[in-house]
C-alpha cells in the first residue's frame, strides 16, 4: 500500500478509533464526484495541451503523467474531504485563511479561465462536428451550449449526474486510438523513465500547461461543492464533523471514487500524448492549432477510424467539461458571496448562482465572434490556471490540517506530505517558467 493509499485508509472517527468498517452498495454506485471530476479534466483544453505536448516533445513529456497521478490524487482528496466534512464549499472554507478581497480576486480569475475554456471548449466540439459531418461549425457550436446550459437549468440533479456519469466512456475512444496507430513501446518506455527534452521556455511552458490542465482551480472548487450537494440530496447525510459516524463509509467512498477518476484521467492523457507523438511528432508536425485539428491531421497519418474516434472523444469531452466549468465558476463565486448555491436548486431559487453559469457559458460561446485566437487562449488558460492553483492549493492545506475546520477529521501526515508536495510542484514548475 501506498503512503497516498495510507493517508485514506489511516483516518481517525474519534477517540483515536480507526476508519473501516462495513461499505454498502457496489462500487460502482460508489463513483460520482471523482469520477466526473476525472474524465472533465481531460477536456477540450486537456486534449490540446496534451496533444501539443506529444507532437512537439514525442513521448519525452510521458513521465509527467507519473508525476501527476499522486499529485492531483491527494489535492482532490483535500478538496473532497473539506467539502464532506464542513459541508461548505471550498470558497467558503478558503474564506476562513485569505482576506476575503483576495478569495474574490483568485475566484474572478477562476471566472475568466473557465471562460475561456468554455469558449474554446465549444469551438473544438463545432470544429469536430463540422470535420466528421461535413455541416457547417457554428450552429452546432451554438447548439452545444444550448445543450449544456439546458441541462443544468432544468434537468434534476440526481439525473443530470447520471449523465455525466455515463458520458464519461466516452474516454475510451482515446484509449482505442492506441491501438489503431503504430506504437514505439521502447520509445514509450524510455519517455515515461528515461526522457528527454531540452530545457528551454517551450518545455517548461508544456510542463505547466500540462500540470495545469490535471491539477486545475475548477476541479478543486468541483469536488468539493459536489460532495456538499450529496450531503444535501441525501436526507439522512451530513457533515461528518456533525455525524462522525458516518465517516468510515464516505472515506473509503472519496478514496475510491477519487482514485479512479485521476486514474482514468491520466490515463486517457497518456494515450492522447502517445497517439500523438506515434503519428504527429513522427510525421513533423510539431505545432498543434487545436484538438480539431489534431483530429484532422490523424486522418491521412492513421486513418479514418482514428480520426472519428479523436473526434467523438472531443465532442463527448466538450459535453462533460462544459458543465463542470460553468457550474465550478458558480459554486466559487456563489460561496465568496454567501449567495444560494446547487444544482439541486431551481434556477429561480439560486438565481446569483445559476446567473454565473449562464453568463460563463454565454461569455464563452461569445468567443467565437471575439478576434481571439481560442488555441492561444486555450493554451494559455491553462497556464494561468497553474499559477492561480498555488495560492488555493496553499489555502487548502492550511483548512486540511485546521482543526478548527476540520475537528478530528484533519488530514493524515502522509496526505498532508503529499498535498504540500503537489502545492510546491506547481510553485516551482510556474517560477522556472517565468524565469527561462
């Protein structure tokens, strides 16, 4: 067992009793906030940075993904953790370290990269559709965020996540583009132990790119805020410094629910990186103008079949990613100002709440008639989003190992080592950046 593994498994109820105990349910009814969380991290923008990161530097960028896997396992484990346990989300809890000025401000620029995501997000999927159908992009780029914000206005929560939840196997079609290209194994073996890449502004730009879009702002404010909306769907749920009888079995839920969702993400980036590196990189095409057009560049490589699976993958990505953007912004604006928040409200009952997701969704729709580059800003979004991530992974740490927030619930030595180890991760990778 891992010292990660351990961190979950050694917690405290009370009285120093050991967390264990008795689950219920199968394991697959187990997966919900981590498992959507997961697969949303390997969004649109996702695809891109990861495709980008594979058609420049070959397979030499694999062993980040080694490297993020026990990273962004431990941070959403924090983040899930505060969110069942306070039963506040984490803007409110961040509140309770940082001036509150200083949480809004952080929250605005979570605002503006989930925007830009949004956007970019959208004109991937109309790109895509417009590539596999031959119709034209805007109308079903429009018609994609129709979609989204329809489905979180007045579909049930409950249902609504059930979606997500099954849309998330839309992942697959990358895991199957592996097998539809020729792969280097001994390549792939020396990129994950042995790579290498120069040390330039470019690596160390895809290096925090790529930390960026797995260790994500909105994926922190996500998690959380969901596990507070399953306290509040389930009558008998509350939060478990309240109810610390309920402790062992939601414990080994998040471990096992958040485990598998960062492990599907990783590996889905895995597979995008080594398709392309197999295909792109090996062919020299080294610049990526979007997750459109990687698609369309696999076509003549690999093949018709890879190209509509990489398609399908970016339309299903795009409908997942989108809500978890638009309603993280919410949750995170809501909480910094004490406004009604969930999607187990109806949009007339959390009307500040639901006014941000539609206008994230609409600012990022209008970004298709915007002059902007929306690779460009895609790709960039994601930088801002690892600088952003440092001060509210710190915030997070500091609420963790709080007892007064956390009461005997704080987190373990092992968990705390982790989650600090990712916070100086994304510290060190966003200075070496600035400063090559």
């Amino acid at each position: 067992m891992t010292d990660l593994a351990r961190a979950g498994s050694s917690e405290k109820l009370s009285d120093g009793e050991p967390a264990g105990g008795r689950t219920e349910g199968s394991a697959l009814r187990k997966l919900g906030p981590g498992l959507i969380t997961g697969a949303a991290d390997d969004d649109p923008s996702g695809i891109a940075t990861y495709s980008q990161a594979g058609a420049q530097f070959g397979f030499n960028m694999l062993w980040a993904m080694l490297l993020t896997y026990p990273l962004m396992s431990a941070i959403q484990l924090v983040s899930a953790r505060i969110g069942r346990v306070t039963g506040c989300g984490l803007a409110t809890n961040l509140g309770t370290i940082w001036p509150k000025k200083f949480v809004v401000g952080l929250v605005v620029l979570l605002f503006i990269a989930n925007t830009i995501n949004i956007g970019a997000n959208l004109a991937a999927m109309g790109a895509s559709f417009e590539l596999a159908t031959g119709l034209p992009s805007l109308p079903a780029t429009i018609a994609f965020a129709v979609l989204s914000l329809a489905l979180q206005l007045f579909v049930p929560y409950d249902r609504y996540a059930s979606y997500l939840k099954w849309l998330t196997m839309v992942l697959l079609s990358y895991v199957a583009v592996v097998f539809v290209v020729e792969i280097d194994w001994y390549a792939v073996v020396k990129g994950f132990v042995f790579p290498y890449f120069p040390l330039t502004k470019n690596s160390f730009t895809v290096i925090v790119a790529i930390l960026g879009t797995t260790i994500s702002p909105y994926l922190f404010f996500w998690q959380s805020s969901q596990e507070v909306e399953e306290i509040e769907r389930k009558e008998d749920a509350k939060p478990l410094k309240k109810a610390p009888w309920q402790a062992a079995r939601e414990f080994v839920r998040i471990r096992l629910d958040t485990f598998t969702g960062m492990a599907i993400s990783n590996v889905v980036a895995i597979a995008i990186m080594m398709s392309t590196a197999a295909t792109l990189h090996a062919s020299g095409k080294t610049e990526i103008g979007s997750a459109a057009d990687v698609a369309e560049a696999l076509k003549p490589i690999a093949g018709n079949f890879a190209f509509l699976l990489f398609s399908l993958g970016i339309i299903g990505t795009g409908l997942l990613s989108i809500p978890v953007l638009a309603g993280s912004a919410a949750y995170a604006f809501g909480e910094s100002q004490d406004w009604k928040c969930g999607l187990d409200h109806k949009p007339w009952e959390a009307i500040g709440f639901y006014a941000v997701v539609v206008a994230a969704t609409l600012l990022g729709l209008g970004l298709e008639f915007a002059p902007i580059d929306p690779i460009k800003a895609l790709f960039w979004s994601a930088v801002v989003n690892g600088f952003v991530a440092v001060p509210i992974m710190a915030g997070m740490m500091m609420v963790v190992s709080r007892t007064s927030a956390m009461k005997q619930f704080t987190a373990s030595k092992s968990l705390l080592l982790v989650g600090w180890a990712a916070t100086g991760v994304m510290a060190v990778a966003a200075l070496a950046m600035v400063v090559a």
